[in-house]
C-alpha cells in the first residue's frame, strides 16, 4: 500500500535529525508523576489522541532527494518501565528511517512519560500531544493539531532577512570542556513565585559563568513558540530562537528588558529565516559541518551559546488528570545536542518552578552539573515572593519550547 505523506522536513527538523544522528538520541521529555496509569487504558488514549493529532504517528523516510514524514501506521506504544526511580532518564526513541520517533513510557507507582525525537516535535508540541492523551483519558473531546505545519510554512515578511551567519562564539558556564559528549541532567524545585522568572535564571547562571569566565563573552537562546503566527495549535516544530548578549556588570533588570525588546519584535522569525538557508542543503553535508562545529565546540570550549533557556510557562495540574491519576510534579527535560553548552527546561506551577538542565558529560564533571544548579536555585531563593502576595507570577508563558 501506497504510504500517504505527511509533509517534507522542515528546515529546523534537518537540522535536528541531523544532531541526533551525530549523538542519539536527541529526544524531549515530559514527566508526569502520579500513582500508576492502567497500561491498556493509556494505550487507548494514546491511540485516539494520535488519531486527532496525525504527527504523533509519522514515521521518516528517504527519498532520491529528500526526507518526509509518512502517517505511520500505528500510535505510538505505550511501554513498561522495569523500575519507579528517575523515569526521565535520558533514552528514548532514535526516529531514524522506519523507527518509532516518539513512545510514552508507565513507571511502577511513579509517572507516565513522554519522549519524542527533537526532528518531529518541539517541547510545546509533545505538551499538547501530552495534554490530548489526558483529555482522552478523560472522555473529553480532542483539540486536534494542524501538524502539516512547521516553521517552514510561515510566511515571513520581506524585511524579515537573515542579516548574515554570528561566527562568534561564547564560553560554558561550567568551564573548560573534557571531552565526553553524552548528555547528563540534574533537576531542582524551588518553591516560590517571581517576576522575570527566566531573566532570574538566567542571571543564575550568569552569575556562576562570570566566576570561572570573568568577563568572557556569555550568550543566552531563547526558544520562542511561534504558534501565534500560525494561529493553530501543532504538534510540529514551531519554534523561533532570540540570543541575548548581557554586557559585563549587567544583571536581571539588564536581561528582563533586553528580553523585553526582543520579545516586542520578529527578532525568532529572523532565526526561521536563517535555519531555511541550509533547507536544500544535503543531509551529508550538514552531517559533515555538525562533526566539525562538535569537534571545534569540544577542542576550544567555545559555543553558539552559553546555556539555552526553554521555558514551557505555567503547567495547570488539572490538564493532567484523569480517573484514579492525580499529578504530584511535572517537569520535563529539553533536547541537548553534543555542541550544546547547557539546555535548561524550565516549568511553573501555581507553587513553585521545576528546574532541570542537561550538558554533555565533558561539561558536567566533578560536580560542575549540581553547582550549576545550585547557583540557579541561590539566585531564585534569594528573590522568591510571597505565593500569597502574587499568586500566578511563576512563569512567563510567552517563552517556550
């Protein structure tokens, strides 16, 4: 039987299939600890919440000239966990020609997980399709997504110009680089409400980079959901990118208004407008150019950016019900690929955030990793607010992944 496509990859999507051949699996993942979820149940739900959202089924495949994705012709499964500790470890599917690019794992009396293969979604579209299965569970009607859409489909503005390629590069925050690139993750929770929530972690990390680094350039990305220029919901990628540069001597006020003004302006669809440059480019040849970029990021410890800062906003617990399920903590962890410094995923509830981060073990070593974390979690315990005197403030929802 003749496969029915579902759309070619998009840009970033080679760009990402691309990082995860080079170090797999280059997955996002969201967990959702509760009491133990039925299996079949879940299934169930996992098959109609594919059904309304086709993306969460596709399957790649090559061509003579280009990758596409394919409707698969099962959901995705819902498999086991052999033991309740750490769900969220950093494993999941390869999505590479004819495999599976996303599955939901049930944890003993843990959690329910879900990984997905950056190249077929981004973090806010693997939280819709989270949000479709517990609305399933639920018996509530499905939401859908128009997944044939990708950044790729935006129509962008003609003074929307990718304005060159930024050859610079930028120091990690944990320092000097010893090698291994496999990715490692550390979480927190910190309780409380803030204002400039992300500027705040941001200026955490800031912070612990200027103590190894000094005044050694620092840069922040910002993924930014683009779905208000789509105006639909997607599980697809539909994501933007802002860089902000903080100047030596600048703190959170400096960083909150520098995100401030990006924010105000197109400045991710300008990242969409240079990630389309490599759109016809063989997929051997971005393979090549990524061996090298992680070569030159391992050999000098230098990097497009010091840390990624993904922002998911404020979680409702109540999307993440279902009968006999009651979510106790939600946190999620983002991509990170072999020349990334450090990829903080970031996630609020009405009490407090979760924090995670992942960084390749040659950035994570000799308690690099948690000191990282515990200079995030200092610079936010230090300026946490009362929940009673702002309720709501965990979080700036305009910000994610």
């Amino acid at each position: 039987m003749r496969e029915r496509m579902l759309r070619f990859l998009s840009a970033s999507e080679r760009v990402w299939w691309v990082t995860g051949a080079l170090s797999p699996p280059f997955i996002i993942t969201l967990v959702i600890e509760g009491c133990e979820l039925e299996p079949e149940a879940l299934q169930e739900a996992v098959a109609r919440a594919a059904a309304a959202n086709p993306g969460a089924q596709a399957m790649l495949r090559s061509g003579l000239r280009r990758q596409r994705w394919v409707h698969g012709d099962r959901p995705p499964i819902v498999r086991r966990l052999s033991a309740p500790s750490q769900p969220g470890m950093l494993e999941g599917p390869a999505g590479l020609d004819g495999a599976p690019c996303i599955e939901v794992a049930v944890a003993p009396r843990s959690a329910v997980v879900f990984r997905v293969h950056h190249a077929l979604m981004d973090g806010r579209g693997l939280y819709h399709f989270a949000e479709e299965v517990f609305r399933s569970l639920r018996g509530e009607p499905l939401l859908g997504g128009a997944d044939h859409l990708t950044e790729s489909q935006l129509e962008l503005a003609p003074s929307i110009s990718p304005r060159g390629v930024d050859l610079r590069r930028f120091v990690a925050a944990t320092g000097l680089h010893q090698g291994a690139i496999q990715p490692v993750w550390g979480r927190r929770r910190v309780e409380g409400v803030w204002h400039d929530l992300l500027p705040r972690v941001a200026n955490g990390v800031l912070r612990f980079a200027r103590e190894s680094a000094c005044d050694a350039p620092v840069r922040f990305h910002i993924p930014v959901d683009l779905r208000r220029y789509a105006g639909q919901k997607s599980t697809s990628n539909l994501t933007g990118v802002i860089s902000i540069d903080p100047k030596p001597g600048a703190g959170v006020a400096e960083i909150a208004a520098e995100l401030t003004e990006k924010l105000a302006t197109d400045e991710a669809l300008r990242w969409v407008a240079r990630v389309k440059m490599v759109e016809k480019l063989p997929l051997w040849l971005l393979r090549l150019g990524g061996k090298k970029k992680v070569k030159a990021a391992v050999s000098t410890s230098r990097f497009n950016a010091t840390a990624i800062l993904s922002n998911l906003g404020r979680v409702e617990r109540g999307s993440f019900c279902a009968p006999g399920f009651e979510p106790q903590r939600i946190y999620w962890l983002p991509p990170c690929g072999p020349a990334t410094a450090a990829a903080f995923g970031i996630i609020g509830d009405a009490l407090g955030v979760e924090l995670t981060v992942v960084l390749p073990v040659g950035l994570a070593s000799e308690g690099r990793l948690d000191r990282l974390l515990d200079a995030v979690v200092d610079e936010l315990n230090a300026h946490r607010q009362s929940t009673a005197a702002s309720p709501g403030a965990a979080t700036v929802p305009a910000v994610s992944r």
